[in-house]
C-alpha cells in the first residue's frame, strides 16, 4: 500500500480521501471541510491516505498534541469495498510506526459507547490493534452521542484514565475548532 501524508491543504489529497470519508462519517460525525482546513494551517493536524496501485482505500485525520506526546486518530475510514482484508490494521500498523518514530508516546481514539452491533465491531477492530478500552463514558454538549476512549500506550505500560483521555480529545476538539 502507497501512503500519502500532508500537513498542509492538498485540494487533489482531499479528492481522494474525500469520498471514503463522506462514505464512512458524512450522515453523522463529520468534521465540516473547513475546519480540517483549520486543523491543518494550524499544524495540529496530517490527512493521510492509502492506495492500491492508483485507488484510493484508506484515509485518516491524526492530530497531534506534540507537549503531551499524544496522537489522535479522529476519523480513519476504509472503503467498504476491501473491509475485513486487513486494510486497516495495516494501515494502523502503520501510523504506530509513524508515532512512534516521531516521539509519540500514545496513541488515542474515541468511539461511540452505545451497545449497538456497529459499535461494537468497532471496538473490536481497536482491541485487535492494541488499543485497550477504558469504562468512562463521556457526555459532550454539542452531540447526542456519547463516547468511550481507546488507547495505545508505545513506550510503557502506563495506564491512562478514561477521563484523562477526554481531556487530551477535548484540548484537540478546542484548537481544531478555534480559528486562532
């Protein structure tokens, strides 16, 4: 798999990861167009996409909180035309090793705590990646949803708190969504 990464606005990248992200989060979740803009002018945040041969099948947003040694997966999609190939834990594989030869010391992701079969599949894949899932759950006030936290410890065996974690995921949500 070819993996492309920007840290800046790349119009051509979004076009390619544009339609998996739309396919996996456009009813509900997604982040509007402009503030991923935002995310990364700010320098908070990578797109990344992966190919097969010239297709587009997997994309992600990471952000980063380079203080707190933290990297967040916000959105990682892979199109439904090749899910359970093992596109995605590749590909996860893939950004532990990007982590982890930047300095990053955790891995973060949050997902919907609702106990339904697509949340639970979910969960699942996180678990088969390493992640281990924390029994906090967290309200927001701006969606319905309510949200568990995974993560990846890389260095260590540290254990995180789930109310820690949202603390990291909220600092994030707060400077993807502020302009300055």
């Amino acid at each position: 798999m070819k993996i492309i990464t920007t840290s800046t606005w790349d119009d051509e990248l979004w076009k390619d990861a544009s339609p998996l992200y739309i396919e996996a989060f456009g009813e509900k979740g997604a982040k509007p167009v402009k503030i991923i803009k935002n995310m990364l002018k700010k320098g908070i945040a990578e797109l990344l996409v992966g190919y097969n041969e010239s297709t587009p099948i997997v994309m992600a947003l990471i952000g980063k909180l380079v203080p707190e040694q933290i990297m967040i997966i916000d959105y990682l999609a892979v199109s439904k035309k090749v899910r359970n190939q093992g596109i995605g834990r590749q590909f996860v594989d893939y950004l532990k090793e990007k982590a982890a030869e930047e300095g990053i010391q955790t891995l973060i992701i949050e997902a919907e705590s609702e106990e339904t079969a697509d949340n639970q599949r979910r969960i699942e894949f996180w678990h088969t990646c390493g992640f281990r899932l924390t029994e906090y759950i967290h309200t927001y006030i701006w969606v319905p949803e309510k949200y568990k936290a995974l993560y990846l410890p890389l260095a260590g065996n540290k254990q995180i708190s789930g109310e820690q974690l949202f603390v990291f995921i909220n600092k994030f949500h707060g400077l993807s969504f502020r302009e300055k």
